[in-house]
C-alpha cells in the first residue's frame, strides 16, 4: 500500500514514479488513494461500537478529489475558512457533518455556515459568541454552537502548531468556559451542542491528549449539573506520523486513552484528524536541474521549491528525500537539496546523503499535508499539478498553472 521500491523504481500502487514524471512533469504532488483509505480504516476500526464522528481537518489538503474520497468514506469535515466550506459543499461533503473552528470568522461565513446547516460553529471567543448570535437572530434562525475550550495542556510538539496552553491565541479559557456556556444558554440566536479542544499538531505521545480529555470531561460534568445538556464532546486532531525516526503511538491507542478518560459518559465523540490521514499518502516529486559544488557545502538544485512545499522553511521541518530510481549509478555525495527561488530559506533538505545527477527524480516523502495547500508564486512561479493513484490508475487531480493565469486578474493602471 501507499510507496515501495519494485524492481529498483519507487512507485505508488505499482505505477513507477518516473512514469507519472514522464506524464505530468515536475514538481507534481502525487497521492496514494489506498494509503488515504487505509489510515481513515485506523479510525473507523479504533471507533466501531461507538457513537463518533471524524471530522478530516481540510487545511492539512483541501484538493477536491481528497474530499470526495473523505466524504464516500463517510467522514465529516473540520473546517476553518468559509472557503473551505465552498470546496467541502462542492466536493459533495454533507454540511450535517461539518464543525467550523478557527479564531477569526467574519459575519459573512457565519451567516453562510448557518444557511449551510452545519453541524456547530465551535466559537473561539466571547466576542465571537456575540457575533454569531447577531447574525442567527437576524437570519430568524437558531445556530448551533460549541466552545473550543484551551484546556492548558502541553502537547510536547514543536511551538508553532501548539494549540492548547494559556499563550495560545486559540479557543476560550477554562477558567471562563462555565461562564459561557451559562451565556450561551441565555441568549435566542444560539443553541448549544457540544463543547472541544485541540491541543495542537504532531502528537507523538497520548498522555497529553488524555490529559486534556480529562480536564474537558470534569468540565463537560459541571456545565451539564448547571442544566446545560451537551450533545457531543470533540477532542480535535493532532495525531503525529512518522517524517524521519518518530515512533508514533498507533491511533488505537489515543482513541483508548480518550475513551478511559471519559468513562461512562456516552456522549457523541467527534475527532478532527488531518495530517494522520494524508501526510504519509503524497509525496512532492521533483528533478534535479543542477549539482552546484561550493566550498563549504555542496547543493542539488531542484525544481521544486519553497514556494511548493514551505514546512522545511517554516518550521525546519524533515522530510526523507528517495531517488525515484534506487540505483542511478551516480557518485554519491552530502547535499543541501534547493530550490530555484531567491531566498536563503529555500531548502528542502539539508546535509542528506544522496546519489543523483543532472536530471534525475527525487520523491520528497510525507508530503501529503501540509503541502500544495501551503504553497504560493511567489518569485511568479505556478503552482504543482496534483495526481492521485488508485489501483495503477492515474489521474491528475489539480493541472499545472500558468504563468498568464498567475497576472490574470492582474491590470496595468492607466494614470
């Protein structure tokens, strides 16, 4: 399933990754339909038994193609824009089954998440819950609604995905959480639902996340002893995958924990996993344009760049990078794998061990999130085509751009 080496050729699903190369060029982000459907079986079989829901957080790929297959899986969706509500609604996703985060949604996607009827609004703030009962009340309508609680819980992960302390700009206090809830009851335009939290991204370990069930379950008793009945309790995502030699716990085990901590109270359980989902099914496939000897460093220069895959630069983030052929023959050297763009940050990779030459194919591996739907032009480059494989049937999902079409909405002005 998903990538392996036959007969010397990396390939996915059995279709050599030079042949998708030779068919759509590079870089292209290439996805494995069956790497995708096994890792949400993980938490369907983790699931079975109970009334639970799992909600594909869309930013990890928001491609059209990778939320219809969410949604024939029977997943809801974790949205936090209203435009990825849009490409939930036009991939065929089911608006009953999708929970809408995120700190700053402007009055026009709550009134279009509203009319959507979505599942729940998880509101961020008092402000918010403010906001979103003004724009009900003026719908004529009642809109459901949860809080995103901060349960200050340390999820032991690099500080720019942390979530879930008191620093964080994310989700309400817990101190204030009863608060606003016994607001939230008062007010016509709201109807409570249910009540979450998301610690942060790359859990490797499930203490923290059964830490925070904890604090969230003791939590969901004191609002219900006040009369406040809740429907559902989300424990968000943030489940880790393996890039480079991370032993993440298996997805069984955080859905254990969570479950012993909660105990007997039966309530609907929603789960907001994306980069456990996809991240391990894509990865970017880029050529070598150059090998660039330096005095202190040596460099393969690449197509693929920065702008198409950001996580390295951004967070200094590792991904192995493969030869699509295992043997090229090449002389093998220590490189900083590079893009074409001006920035020093432009990197792939660095001091990696590699054999490869002129023209060669690189797969960069775990690519699947966090990818194409971080990436930009800038320095006017098009963005990557998108394939997805199933069964040794390729399909490109997103074509290339242009670059007419990067100025396209672009006007020279006439002084």
């Amino acid at each position: 399933m998903g990538f392996e080496y036959r007969a010397g050729a990396l390939c996915v699903e059995g279709v050599p990754l030079d042949e998708v190369a030779a068919r759509f060029g590079t870089p292209t982000y290439v996805y494995s339909r069956a790497a995708i459907e096994g890792a949400y079986r993980e938490y369907a079989d983790a699931l079975r038994g109970r009334d639970a829901l799992v909600c594909y957080s869309v930013k990890a790929n928001s491609n059209l193609s990778v939320l219809a297959l969410m949604a024939r899986l029977g997943a809801g969706f974790d949205i936090v824009s209203g435009g990825e509500l849009s490409r939930v609604l036009a991939a065929g996703g089911d608006p009953r089954k999708v929970v809408f985060s995120g700190v700053g949604k402007s009055r026009e996607e709550i009134r279009r998440a509203i009319e959507a009827g979505i599942l729940s609004i998880n509101l961020e703030s008092e402000a918010e819950l403010a906001r979103v009962d003004e724009v009900a009340r003026a719908l004529g309508k009642r809109a459901p609604v949860s809080f995103r609680v901060n349960p200050d819980v340390d999820p032991k992960t690099h500080p720019y995905i942390s979530t879930g302390l008191k620093q964080n700009k994310f989700g309400v206090a817990y101190a204030d959480a009863e608060r606003l809830y016994r607001d939230a009851a008062r007010r016509d335009g709201v109807h409570v639902e249910g009540i979450g939290f998301h610690i942060g991204s790359l859990m490797l370990d499930t203490k923290p996340f059964e830490d925070a069930t904890t604090r969230i379950a003791d939590l969901v008793d004191r609002i219900e002893r006040a009369g406040i009945a809740l429907a559902h309790v989300d424990l968000g995502g943030g489940m880790g995958i393996r890039y480079r030699d991370e032993a993440p716990a298996p997805i069984a085990a955080f859905v254990r924990g969570a479950l012993a901590a909660l105990g007997d109270r039966r309530h609907k359980l929603i789960l907001d996993p994306g980069r456990s989902l996809v991240g391990n099914a894509g990865v970017l496939l880029t050529r070598v344009e150059y090998l660039k000897h330096g005095e202190e460093r040596n460099f393969l220069v690449v197509d693929a760049a920065m702008n198409d895959l950001v996580r390295p630069s951004l967070y200094g983030a590792w991904h192995d990078i493969c030869p699509v052929r295992a043997e090229s023959g090449a002389p093998e050297g220590v490189y900083d794998v590079v893009g074409p763009v001006c920035e020093s940050a432009d990197f792939l990779a660095k001091d990696r061990r590699l054999a490869a030459r002129e023209g060669d194919l690189l797969a960069v591996m775990s690519a699947g999130a966090y990818g194409m739907c971080m990436s930009s032009n800038y320095n006017t480059r098009p963005r990557a085509a998108e394939v997805m494989v199933s069964d040794r049937e390729v399909r490109e999902i997103r074509r290339r751009e242009t670059v007419d079409e990067l100025y396209a909405l672009e006007r020279v002005a006439a002084w």
